[in-house]
C-alpha cells in the first residue's frame, strides 16, 4: 500500500514548509559537479509542487536560497541564479491553479531574477489553489530583525502603543503575514537544524528530518512525511486529556 492510500484526506496538513537539503551531497554521489545536483533540485521541486496541490495542501513555503548562502562561491551562486531564472515555470502553477509568492531580502537578487519573479507572481495571482513561497535571499534573523523596525517606526510615529506589541502584532509584521506558520516542517538531506528558517513561524510545528537528498524526494516521501505528521498528537502546551 502506498502512503497516499495511508494519509487521512481530512487531516492534511495546511502549511507545509521545506528545507530543500542535499544537492551538493547527491551530486558529488553521482559523481557530477554540484550544478547538476541544483538541477535536478529543480525537478524535485517542481515534482513536489505538483504533489503537494493534488493532495490538497494550502500552502507550501520552500527555502530555496539562504542570506547565508551568498557566500558560496561565485561560480556556484552565478549557476544557482541562472537556474532560478530558468526554471520559474508559470505553466506549472496555471496548470496546478497555484499562486507564487516570494519572501526575504529580494532586492539582493540580480535584476533579471526579480523582473521573472514578479511577472509569474502577478500572473500566478489570479489562481485559487495552493499558495507557493518560494523563501529567497532570505534569513529569519533578517525578517525579525525588519519587523522589529517597521514596530518601532509604528510607535514613534504614535500609531503603535507599547502595551498593544505582542505575538500577534509581530505576526502582522512578518513577511509570512498572509499565511498561517506552517504545521509540518520537512528537512531532507540528513541534517537535524532550522538554518536560520521561518524560526518564528515554526515554534509549535512538527519536525520531520529525512536521510534522502532532495532530488531524490519525490511525491511519496511528501505522502510519508504527512503520514507520519497525522501519526503524531499536537497538543500545544495541553496534556492528551485536554485535546
């Protein structure tokens, strides 16, 4: 039996986020230069897409390319954002009736890659299904840290009282402001950490960690991973009598 005949169709998950782990690592396996690894990073993606909308998933959020990650080398950087640009593919998300939305600091990315974002974002608006972020040039410590500010320009300016800052109001103030913190966080590649991700938005999401690289994650490891979230009881701070 497979694990999409497993998973409970009223219990799917309505965010799912994803560190997209291992590419270098299954390249090297194969043998083959790192770009190629991204390559077919970007087919996994597109698989996932796909799979992930069939399911019923609401959102799926993708952390595509870290602040951190400016400071590979540069041929490999040039590589990571030809491919960006290459492999934005509006038809999937009209196929799949999915909108594209884009967090972190994106100004940081080449002219041509935020020109190409913003044509499928604008395209892709109109769609009803499964909203898509893709999370680029982005860093949890950079998005607190913006809306820390845009708090305190709020207060000064007197349209922001002290006593009225709280988890809600910092929530408002997030670039992930439109969608819900994800309920599933899922981590291929072998590595146990957040790297800098969503921190805020995943304080009570379940963690699902996973040996396989990412292009090897394909649609049944995404029906595995929600499997194992329905498997698990959230219980929020409460006891199980309390649910």
């Amino acid at each position: 039996m497979s694990y999409l005949e497993k998973i409970d169709p009223k219990r799917i998950p309505t965010h799912v986020s994803v560190i997209m782990d291992g590419n270098g690592r299954w390249a090297k396996r194969q043998g083959k230069p790192r770009s190629a690894g991204h390559e077919a990073g970007a087919e996994a993606m597109r698989i996932v897409t796909e799979a992930a909308a069939q399911i019923g998933i609401k959102y799926l959020t993708l952390y595509t390319f870290s602040v951190e990650n400016w400071n590979r080398p540069e041929e490999e950087v040039t590589a990571l954002m030809t491919l960006l640009l290459n492999s934005i593919e509006e038809e999937i998300f009209m196929k799949n009736n999915v909108s594209m939305r884009v967090i972190g600091d994106i100004e940081r990315l080449p002219q041509a890659v935020q020109t190409r974002l913003q044509q499928c974002i604008e395209r892709t608006s109109v769609n009803t299904g499964m909203c898509v972020t893709l999370a680029l040039s982005y860093s949890s410590k950079w998005e607190i840290v913006e809306a820390v500010k845009h708090i305190a320009i709020e207060a000064k300016e007197g349209k922001l009282r002290i006593e009225d800052i709280d988890d809600r109001c910092v929530d408002k103030h997030l670039a992930t402001q439109y969608m819900p913190d994800p309920d599933l966080l899922i981590r291929t590649g072998g590595e146990i950490r957040l790297s800098n991700y969503l921190m805020w938005q995943h304080a009570y999401s379940e963690l699902y960690f996973c040996d396989t690289y990412w292009p090897d994650f394909g649609a049944e490891a995404l029906h595995q991973a929600i499997y194992e979230y329905q498997q698990r009881e959230r219980r929020y701070g409460k006891t199980s009598e309390q649910l």
